[in-house]
C-alpha cells in the first residue's frame, strides 16, 4: 500500500466547458477512452468468433445479440470521440453547451 502526503498529489486539472478548443487533459482522457473501448470490441469481436464460427451457437440466440448490441454501441461512440479529436486537429470544434 502506498501512501501520499498532500503536497504530493498532483493538483485536479479544471476542464473548460465553455472553451473554443479542448485542453491537453481533455485529449487525453478522449485517446484513453478510445483505447479502452478498442480492447473491449476487440474481447467482442472474438467471443463472438467462438460462439457462433467455432461452437456454431445459432446467430439469433439473445446472448449473441446482446454481445453484438454492446459492441455496436462502442463502435459508435469510438467513431464519435474520433471524428472530435478530427475536428479538434483540425481547429473547428463546435462545442456543446452544458445543460445547467
């Protein structure tokens, strides 16, 4: 167990929702976010190689759907965070305004 002193921790980054571009933390959380979810389509993508081309469980089975349906939704979510960091590199980011 390791411990840390208060001086020690870094300081909390604040994010800027009302800014024109994304900070350098914001980018960073979007690239982590997008590794995470490419490792778990990846996981996904071969449960699903095992299932269905391996132990021939019918493609209609509502485990296999589900499986396809979580992969689906992030496969979407990684396209949006993509197609953000584009428009963020590109320097024409539309920002969201926050609900308040």
């Amino acid at each position: 167990m390791v411990f840390h002193l208060g001086f020690e921790l870094p300081a909390p980054e604040v994010m800027d929702a009302e800014g024109e571009d994304l900070t350098p933390l914001e980018v960073k959380i979007v690239q982590k976010q997008i590794r995470k979810n490419s490792a778990v389509i990846d996981d996904y993508v071969d449960r699903l190689d095992l299932l269905v081309n391996k132990e021939h469980h019918p493609n209609r089975e509502v485990f296999i759907r589900k499986i396809r349906e979580r992969m689906f939704l992030l496969m979407e979510e990684n396209d949006t965070f993509r197609r953000l960091l584009w428009r963020h590199w590109q320097g024409k980011i539309p920002r969201v305004k926050v609900f308040e």
